[in-house]
C-alpha cells in the first residue's frame, strides 16, 4: 500500500470532519444528476463470478454502524455528508441516517480516474409490504453521486454486472455504495457498504462481498451482502496528464464517448457574428501563413444558399424574421425565414429543431410570447403553409418518472444545442455534408462584430434588432443595446456526419412524441436518406484532408443529452456500454462534454483561456453549500491542475472570460442566486491556489491571481443618442445608461482553449444544467490540428488554434502584444491584468469616453488567502444595480446552477 495512504492529510486538504461520529446520508431524489463524469461509463463486467460464491468473502472487509434519526436540521456548514441522489427518482423522498465510526479515517484526496463493478447483491430484505424490492446501487463520494446502476424488477438477488470508470477530483474519507429499492414516487434506502479511500489509495484492486448495513448500522439477518470491486489510478500516471492533449498522431481523441475521434478534416472558427475586413490585426503562423479571420454569418448564409438536399437546424430559438447578412456591399434583403422557403421551394429538405418554450403559446388566436422570448410559435406560424418542417420539441422527462420530475424537466430545462446542417458540393461531382456548431442561434440579439457597438448602431445594422433585456421599463429609446460575444465553427469532414446524426436522433424521437400516427409518419419520412443515395460521401469516404495535410484536423462531437430526447440509445440498460453511456435509475445519458473538459485540462501542460456564459462547480468542495448539486468537476480539476503545477514549480496561467451578469434584471433573485453560485465556484478555487501555495512557501512571492484571473467584458461611447423625444437622465438603469453611455458586453461563448493546440466550442455553458446530461441538451466539438501540437513539435504550436486566440485576445484588448505569445508567462498574466483594470478603470470613470479595449477585471476583490469579496466601493453593478457577489434567499432549487 502507498506509504502516504494512511497519513494524515497534508497541509493542502481538509481536516476530518470534527465530529466523525455524525454521518449523514441525505439523499434527496428530486435533483437532476450531481455526478462526476465517466469516462467510459455503465459498462458489463469483463467477466462475472460463478453464483456458487454464496458466502460474503472479501478481500477486505469491514463492518459501518449507522443510527436512524429523524431531525434534518443541520446547516450546509456542517461537516456531515449530503447526497443530492439526482438521477431521475421521485422528487419527494428524503432518507437520512446518521452513522457512528469508533476511530476517524483520514481524508484523502482521490485525483485521477476510478474504476468500480458492481456486480451483484445477496439476500436483500424486501422493502415493499406486497412484492419484492427493486433494487439498484448508487455510488457516492464527497457529497457526490458518481455512479448509478439500472434497476431491475422483483429480486432479492440481483446480478448487475455494471463498470463505471469515473473521474474523480474529491476529498473524502470513504466511497458509499446506497443500495435502494425504487418505488413508484421515490426510493427507499436498503442499506449501505462504505469503503474507506485509504483502502484504495495505493492502486490495489479490492473486490468482494461486502456485508449490506442497515440504518440502525447493523448487519441484516441474512447477511445481505454486495459484490464489488473497485480500483484508484493516480492522476499522475495518466498519460494524457503528462503529454498533453492531442499528442502527436497517435492520440486517439476524448475516450468512452458516443461518438469517436473523426481524423481528417478541415475547421473554421469564428468569434462574433461577423468580423468585418481589416477589423482585427493577423497573427502570423508557422509557414508563412496568416490567420483569417471568419465570417460566420455570412458563411451559413452561403451554405444555406448553396445547398442542394437539406437543411438541418437546431436552435434553443430560430427567429425568421433574423438577417444573417449585413455591413456588406449589396447584402440580400433576404431574412432567415425567406430564404428557408425559397430553398424549400428547389426541393431542399428543409427541417427546423426547435426547443418549445412551454410559457409560449397560441391558444385559440390568442398569443403569449413566452418568458424567454424565443419567437418560437411565430417562427412555427410563418413556415405553416410552406414545405418547411417545424418541429417544435419539448423538453420531457420519461415515461416512468414521477409526475412531478416530468414538470421539472418540462418547466425548467431545454434542449440547447445550436447547428446548422446542410450539403454541399466536393468539386467533384459529389455531394458531402458540413455543420455549423457553437454558441450563436440564429435569432434577434446575436449580431454583432468584435467592435460590440452600443448606440452607434441603432439606426443602421441594429435598426430592427434592439436587443436588451436588463431593461424592464417602457421607454427605451436611446438606452445602449446589449452587445453580444459569442464563439462558433464550422465543421468540413467526418465530423458534420456526427453531428448530423444527432439531428436524425433527436428528429426521431421529437416526432415518435407527436402521438398522431399521420403526423409521426409525415416526420419520419422527412429526413433525407443520404446513404441510399450514391451522390453523397459516406463518413467513412476519404477525408477532405488527409491526415498529412499539416492544416488537417482531428474533430470529435460531444453532447450532453439523454434516452427521452434522441432515438438510438439502447433499451436494455445492459447494452449501454456499447454506446460508452451512463447509465440513472430508468434513463441513459450521454455525458461527454463532461468528459471532454475534464480530459482537456488534465492535459494542459501551460494554460487554459476560458469564455462561457456561466461559471459554476464543484460544490461538493465548497467551505459550504455542499450538498448543492452543482458538482461537476471543472473548477476542481483547473484549482487541482494549477495547484499541481505550483509544487511542482512550474508555470501556469488560466484565463476565464464570464458575463459582467447572466443575462436579464441583475437585481432578480435568480440572477443574485447565480452569482452567489458563482463567487463559492471562485472563492473555491483561489482557496485551493493559497493552500498550494502555503505548501511550498510562495504565499508572499506570489498571490493566487498570478496563476488563476476572471474577466468580464464592457463597452463606453461618446456618441450621444438622437432620439426623436427628449429622455430623463432618471437613477433608473435605463436612464442611467443612457447618461453614462456604458454597457456590459454580454459573453454567450461556450468554449475553452488548452495550450493552443486544442479547442472545445460548442452550446454547453459551465454549470450542471448542461454538463449533466440529464438536464438541458447539449452539444459540442472537440478539434485539434495534429501537426500543430507540444507533442508533435515540441516547442510552441503556432497553427489554427493559437491563430483563433490571439485574435480573441485582440477584440477583446484592443491590441497584440508580444507577451501574448506566451499565456502561461507571469509576464504576459500581469500584464493582461494590468491592462483590464486599466479598462474597468475607464468603464467605472464618471466621464464618458471611447474604450478601445474591452476586457475588464472582474469586479471583484481577491485577497491573498484566496477570498472573494466585493470591490471597496463598488458593491453593485454600474448603474444597473445588483450585489457583484450575488445573494441567496434560502431557497435551493435547479434552475440556477
């Protein structure tokens, strides 16, 4: 066993939790899913013991005494263990007891990947008075539910025969394996088996019956027993953790996911609807190459216009009344709408994907436009009489679930992937598919350039598509529009297949709801069957660049999505593993944006630059809060990767770009429980920087903020807004953004950058809403440039992907600079810094004034011990109003994390 299993824990980590003897299990089944991604998750065992094994042997066993007690009360403070039990079961059932443990264990910190089996119970009592139980196990860590396997029907000896292969980035003492009965409006605790982690620490396999113990912490009478195995693998020995993403042509992409790594290719990316000429200085690149800048855009209307068989979208919302083409000489007059139907009109299949806002509604000729705005019932109204296909999707929750998590689902999530799919010509006579995929839909609000003007556009490029929704008063006129920065790709290869095919799974499934046979048929038929039709490139047909091409890629599709919205998945829950999904109680899910994430930063060797709408996780690592639910691993594994590489003495630089506020009234209590959610993700991760540190004497030299900043991004002008009317400069937020001329540019983006070499853009915003899988949908690409990486040059990758983010870096601070060149630098950090305070300085200034650059610390504080704390002075947002650190009225709920 490892030397340093049975140590106390270091400097670094948590003390034992003061009162070891108070345990709780509280297992509250209606949360969405707080896992931890698998990497390859819910697969069969490679073999199975003989059922001869009939007596409880283990190669270590243990006996956990745990007491009943019927109080709830303790604070999120305290030290005990909370379970949010997530995956699907009633929304009503808590059950909790409090366990004893005669000597403390040690908490250790597991970083790396775990490997469980389950494999079967033994003698399980019947927990319904009438049948037998239906038992399933769930697998449980810090505060976390990391596993969970399917249930099966009427058993006392069920055989599960289930692997999970997890990532872990947790604290704890102990893994808990919850072995429950499922029961029509909830479940029902059996018992539990607790492994302590020093038990696995040092890399050995244990495996074995271990004795099932009640609530009253005793062996039940039978000696029910569960058999498992389960197996630790140290970060450090990971070699992707070492070598990095993408390392040279042997990297075989993201592994365990649906859809594998597509080699060849070619990939454009793209930030902000458009970047007029001339706008952004060109970074150079390794053969004499210049970075272009792309013109999304105008590329999908290009795509749109050219294509011959399909057209495929998907949209959170889709407006037709949205022009894609502006600020160019003779732009089509077309909207989005007309030119869908001229296409529909040649023979193109044209086939719209639509999440149904459920507070939008046509009832009886009367409208309601719905809470969020989505236009989706008038974009339904305008294509009723043509060929186009609008199919307006509903988010559901399944068949077997509660009545009550059917209006969770239905009320509070989405589906939120955003692509555009359609064929185009190879020039060669054949056809092949592309795909658009990113942060951007295709509706009002979204166009802009990286000059994210604020009131010089009103009468020209954003006459028709004034888009603000912080202001909630009348007269708008002359208030400045919300900017809008966003990232988005387009996909030329194997890849646009994949994503292709997610439109043909979700398009099956959203017409399999319609219920009217004649309508499911007209749906069903819809989709082109390009593989019937010898015109068209397969995926598997040559690449567009072979894998020679030194501008060649490497592309992988990752979605966060489950069994009720795409059809496809298996039914039998035991032949998940062939499709890598994970596998909740009546449902299986694709995790592996998760996944893809979690892998891109362990990888990192240098830096991460980070833009995403929202910034929230790992909460079961919080000082409080726990048991919040909010546990995907992110901020965890990017504190742990920064932590590891200061003992190690090594540099390294992450860079997060956030919204100013989450879109809508900052004064809201859902906007103020966002960012309460937000500044605990902070505060934990510069907690976990100070630890490190302390660890090796840097508290003094150094300060989190030289490892680890968040920006946000603002815009000032002097123009002065001609209204056709005279307009109070009141202390309202309308009247005093109209007087101060600023206004927050509102970060949509939803992607990450590893090292300049690899780039993850997609519709997945950093939270559990759409890391889980479970909750909104989801999808996102994974690219590199294989001849553009450390592994395979061992020096600095100058291709696409640096390209992309030095051009970023230019929008957002008005300028190149030679320090760029190198993120992980402490120069290039403090200088990045220096000049985003500059900005904020500029932004918060009472004299108006044109801001070249755009990126602006974020206001807060950090001090050197790691907390976050309001600005002295500055205790709201700029004339809008709202705490910076955000509030929390008491109330835990979904919506917001």
């Amino acid at each position: 066993m490892d030397k340093n299993a049975s140590c106390p824990p270091s400097q670094s980590q948590p003390p034992p939790p003061k009162n070891q003897k108070l345990r709780r299990f509280n297992v509250c089944e209606d949360e969405s899913p707080a896992i931890a991604s698998p990497t390859a998750s819910t697969s069969s065992s490679a073999h199975c013991e003989s059922e001869k094994q009939q007596q409880p042997i283990a190669t270590l066993t243990r006996s956990v005494e745990y007491r009943s007690q019927k109080s709830s009360t303790d604070s999120p403070q305290s030290s005990s263990l909370q379970y949010s039990d997530t995956l699907f079961d009633s929304p009503h059932t808590q059950i909790q007891s409090i366990g004893s443990r005669k000597k403390p264990l040690n908490v250790l910190l597991l970083h790396g990947n775990l490997t469980i089996w389950v494999h079967e119970a033994k003698d399980l009592p019947s927990m319904d008075m009438f049948n037998t139980s239906d038992p399933y196990v769930t697998i449980a860590i810090a505060n976390a539910v990391i596993g969970k396997t399917y249930v099966i029907k009427n058993i006392e000896n069920p055989i599960w025969n289930q692997r999970f292969d997890v990532h872990v980035a947790h604290y704890a003492s102990e893994v808990h394996f919850l072995v429950k009965d499922s029961d029509t409006v909830g479940s029902q605790l059996i018992g539990v088996v607790a492994i302590p982690v020093k038990d696995i620490y040092s890399g050995s396999k244990i495996e074995g019956f271990f004795p099932l113990m009640n609530t009253n912490g005793k062996p039940f009478k039978k000696e029910a027993s569960l058999k498992l195995a389960m197996q630790y693998e140290q970060i450090e020995k990971l070699s992707s953790y070492n070598n990095g993403v993408g390392a040279g042509l042997k990297y075989f992409g993201v592994p365990g996911t649906y859809f594998p790594l597509r080699k060849g290719g070619k990939v454009t990316l793209y930030q902000d609807a458009h970047v007029p000429d001339n706008s952004l200085p060109c970074s150079e690149l390794d053969g004499g190459m210049h970075y272009v800048h792309g013109t999304c855009w105008i590329d999908i209307f290009n795509a749109i216009q050219n294509a011959k068989r399909l057209v495929y979208i998907t949209g959170w919302s889709v407006w037709h009344e949205v022009k894609l083409v502006r600020e160019t000489v003779n732009a089509p007059k077309h909207t989005l709408g007309d030119l869908l139907k001229i296409k529909s009109l040649e023979g193109v299949k044209v086939l719209l994907l639509v999440w149904d806002d459920p507070t939008s509604r046509n009832i009886m000729g009367y409208k309601v436009d719905g809470l969020m705005a989505t236009h989706d019932e008038e974009t339904r109204r305008f294509f009723k009489n043509s060929s186009v296909q609008v199919m307006l999707c509903a988010r559901m929750a399944g068949k077997k679930h509660s009545w009550a998590k059917k209006q969770e689902v239905g009320t509070i999530y989405t589906h939120h992937q955003k692509t555009v799919i359609v064929d185009a010509d190879t020039k060669n006579g054949k056809r092949k598919i592309i795909s658009f995929i990113g942060g951007l839909d295709l509706c009002n609000g979204r166009y802009d350039n990286p000059k994210h003007p604020i009131f010089k556009t009103l009468d020209t490029i954003h006459a028709d598509d004034f888009h603000n929704p912080t202001f909630t008063g009348n007269n708008l006129a002359g208030c400045p529009r919300e900017p809008w920065h966003d990232l988005h790709s387009k996909i030329d290869g194997p890849a646009a297949y994949d994503i292709m095919k997610n439109f043909e799974e979700r398009w099956l499934k959203a017409s399999k709801a319609s219920g009217v046979k004649k309508l499911k048929a007209m749906y069903d038929d819809a989709l082109v069957k390009i593989d019937t039709m010898p015109e068209f490139l397969t995926v598997n047909d040559e690449p567009c660049l072979s894998d020679q091409d030194p501008e060649g890629w490497h592309v992988q599709i990752f979605r966060s999505i489950d069994s009720n919205s795409v059809k496809g998945f298996p039914k039998d829950p035991k032949e998940a593993t062939t499709k890598n999904l994970f596998c909740g109680k009546n449902v299986l899910i694709d995790m592996s944006i998760h996944s893809a994430y979690v892998t891109a930063i362990r990888g990192a060797q240098h830096f991460i630059y980070i833009e995403n709408q929202y910034f929230i996780g790992s909460s079961y690592n919080w000082s409080n809060y726990k048991d919040l639910g909010a546990n995907n691993l992110i901020p965890m594994e990017i504190a742990l990767k920064i932590a590891n590489k200061i003992r190690a003495h090594e540099r390294f630089a992450v860079y997060v770009v956030i919204p100013m506020w989450p879109e809508g009234v900052p004064t809201g209590s859902a906007t103020q429980r966002i960012l309460f959610w937000q500044n605990k993700t902070m505060q934990m991760m510069y907690e976990t920087i100070y630890k490190a540190l302390l660890d090796v004497g840097l508290e003094e030299a150094e300060s989190p903020q030289d490892y680890l900043n968040f920006f946000c991004l603002g815009n000032r002008e002097n123009t002065t807004p001609n209204p056709k009317t005279d307009l109070p400069n009141d202390n309202t937020p309308e009247g005093l953004s109209r007087k101060n001329g600023r206004f927050m540019i509102y970060v949509h983006s939803k992607g990450i950058i590893v090292d300049d070499e690899y780039v993850i853009i997609g519709s997945a915003n950093i939270n559990q809403r759409s890391m889980e899988g479970n909750r909104d949908t989801e999808i996102a690409m994974g690219a590199y440039q294989p001849h553009n990486t450390w592994g395979r040059k061992q020096m600095d990758p100058r291709g696409q992907v640096y390209g992309y983010r030095m051009s970023l870096w230019a929008e957002h601070l008005g300028t190149i600079d030679d320090k760029f060149k190198h993120p992980e630098s402490i120069e290039c950090v403090r200088q990045v810094r220096s000049m985003a305070e500059a900005n904020w300085a500029k932004f918060a200034s009472n004299e108006r004034c044109e801001m070249k650059g755009h990126l602006l610390k974020y206001p807060v504080r950090v001090e050197r011990s790691g907390k976050v704390r309001s600005l002295d002075g500055t205790l709201e947002f700029l004339d809008v109003g709202g705490q910076i650190v955000g509030s929390f009225s008491g109330i835990q709920e979904n919506l917001t994390i």
